[in-house]
C-alpha cells in the first residue's frame, strides 16, 4: 500500500502560496540543507499561541490538520479567535527531514533532543522565536507510532497528549497546571467521538525536550501525538480528530468555562506500548532449519518512503505460542493453508506472494 503520509517541503510551498495575500509570512532560517523555515502569523489578539509541527520530519498529521486549521481561522465565521489571540504557526521544523522522511534532521540530530545544547539550525530558529515572542501557549506537534494503545484497557491510541514535566519531581508548577486543564479539555470534548482512544505520555523529566524546556521557562506546554486508527494508515480520519482537538483548545482557551482540573489529567490513561500492526495465527514458521507449528506472528509495519509515498514493508516483530501482544488487526491461516510454512532468516521475512498478501496492509 503506498499512501500520503509524505509530506515533503514543496507541499508547505503550495499551500502558503495559496493563503490570502495579507496572511503574514515569513522566513525564520533555514534547515541544515538550506531549507527555508516559514512562519505563519494570523491574529491581533493578546494572548499569543505558539505552534510547531514535523519537528520530526515523518510525523506529517499535524501538519495535514494545521492545513484545515490556518483556513478554518482565517474564515470571518471565526473572527473572535484573531482577535483574542495571535497565531506564530510553523507547519514544518525540519524540512529536511520531512523531504527524506525521517525522524531526525540532516546531521540525524533528534531535535527535540537538543533544546539544551541548541546544536541545530532548526532547533534556533524554534528558540528564537520563543524567546522572542515570549508565547503565552506552546504547542508541540507531532506523530507517534500504531504501537500505543490509551492504557491497558483502552483501545489503540488515537491520539495523545502530555503536559511535559518541568523539574525532575514533576511538579505541577502553574505553567504545567494550565497545560494540564486545556489537555483535559480537549480529552473530555473528544471522549464521545474516539472513546478509549486517548491517552498520556509519560510525564518523566527530560530538560532536553523541547516541550519540558519551554514548560521550565513558564509557558504551558502541550505535547500532540497525532496516532492510529483502526485502518487509517494514511491517517486521514486521525487528521481530523487532530482538527477537533485543535478547534477544542481554543474553544476551551477563549471561554474557560469548563471547570477542569489537573486530578482529572492522571485519569487519563497513560500510554502503553503493547500493540502491533497485525498477528497471524495458526501459522508453521521455520527459521534457521527448524519448524515451529501452529504459531502466532506479530507483525510491525516498517515506513519506506519509495518515491513520493510511503510503503509499509511487514517485518517480523516475534512468533510463539501465545504472543504478549494486542494488535490491530488479526488473521487466523486458513485450514487448507497450514501447510504453508512461513521462513525467516534474521528476523527478515523470506518473500513469498502468499505471505506478502497476507500481511500487506489493508
Ligand atoms: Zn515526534
């Protein structure tokens, strides 16, 4: 399956070409390769609301629903957000990464692992205008993998939110309380829509975090994961759920009259790593020479970008008896089919057609 998760700088170009004349622009740096780095500025209000997306260059859903958002708040239905706040939109932090469709910039420095050491261009350009615009909100964009699912009971993570810490006791200081209520907001808006579905990143620590430096300086902070859906690979329905969580924040912001509070943010269940894309039951896998019968395969996706779309290539993530494992989708091999052995060599997947059918992506 190929699909649009590829969101290269050229589609940043096309979609700023096409704001209105008088939308403010401007360049803020460029990238390690030279990239420009754009910013948008929408509003006149006082409260100004800082955003950043594809600071890692693949998590793209973010960026696909500030596509939906920029418009949605230019349209005079919407005026009263322009006039309480101001907007400072950077729809893609590393546009490197983002055109070779990787986590990390072009010197493969994780940048929301630099906001101490500031090592990068891009990681500048993101703490200069922070420091310049002093913002009164911080919003972190980003993706996460279809491995989370919202806490042991809860289904795949959907979405995912952190008020990230801002000392090593992870204090709830002010600026963390506030991140903390404007996340139960939108969770409690969006419980009916993706029930289950939401969860909470682990709240340790890490001053190098962009999210936990900016929270250490005061500003509340909110971490976005846009993640899966069942069936979404290319994340279309997930950037839409992104949109109303958008949309909910600033309701929530404008009005605050929603009585919230930060107990209600620990009862949002914390993100648990237990899933994978697939498991096959009922499966014979040989490796190395031997044959295990009747197993179940655990499959993860691996993201290839192949020319201008992203392929999920299976790889094999473990087979046993009973797998520890919940995953989003299952297929038991039909009885007439058990014969068919499944041959591995270092966890690579021998193709096979009937194999390569069976674990594609649906
Ligand atoms: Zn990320």
């Amino acid at each position: 399956m190929r699909c649009k998760r590829y969101l290269p700088p050229e589609q940043i170009e096309t979609f700023l070409n096409k704001l209105p004349k008088e939308t403010k622009q401007k360049i803020l740096g460029f990238s390690v390769n030279g990239l420009p780095i754009h910013l948008v500025e929408l509003g006149k209000g006082e409260r100004k609301i800082l955003m950043w997306s594809q600071m890692h260059g693949n998590e793209s859903t973010t960026t696909k629903a500030l596509f939906d958002l920029i418009p949605w708040l230019i349209d005079a239905e919407q005026e009263v957000f322009l006039d309480k706040f101001k907007f400072y939109i950077i729809l893609q932090l590393n546009p490197d990464g983002a055109k070779a469709y990787t986590r990390a910039n072009a010197n493969q420095v994780d940048l929301n692992r630099d906001a101490i050491d500031l090592s990068q261009p891009e990681s500048r350009v993101l703490r200069n205008l922070f420091d310049e615009i002093h913002p009164d909100y911080a919003l972190n964009l980003h993706g996460q993998r279809t491995i989370y699912g919202a806490g042991s009971n809860g289904k795949v993570a959907t979405l995912s939110f952190l008020a990230p810490s801002a000392d090593s006791q992870r204090s709830i200081t002010p600026a963390r309380a506030e991140a903390m209520k404007a996340i139960v907001a939108m969770y409690e808006s969006l419980q009916n829509e993706i029930p289950q579905g939401i969860g909470r990143y682990d709240d340790h620590f890490n001053p190098n975090c962009v999210g936990d430096s900016f929270t250490q300086a005061g500003v509340p902070t909110l971490l976005f994961e846009a993640g899966h859906f069942p069936n979404d690979y290319p994340r279309e329905q997930v950037k839409k759920y992104v949109f109303k969580a958008y949309q909910a924040l600033l309701h929530f912001l404008l009005m605050k009259e929603k009585n919230v509070t930060t107990a209600q943010y620990f009862k949002i269940p914390e993100n648990k790593s237990d899933f994978v894309d697939l498991i096959v039951s009922q499966l014979n896998v040989k490796q190395e020479g031997i044959v295990y019968k009747n197993q179940q395969v655990a499959i993860q996706y691996i993201e290839v970008l192949n020319k201008d779309a992203v392929e999920f290539k299976p790889s094999l993530k473990a087979y046993g008896k009973e797998l520890p494992f919940r995953a989003h989708r299952h297929v038991t091999v039909p009885a007439n089919k058990t014969e068919v052995v499944l041959e591995f060599s270092e966890n690579k997947i021998i193709s096979n057609p009937y194999f390569s059918k069976l674990f594609s992506v649906k």
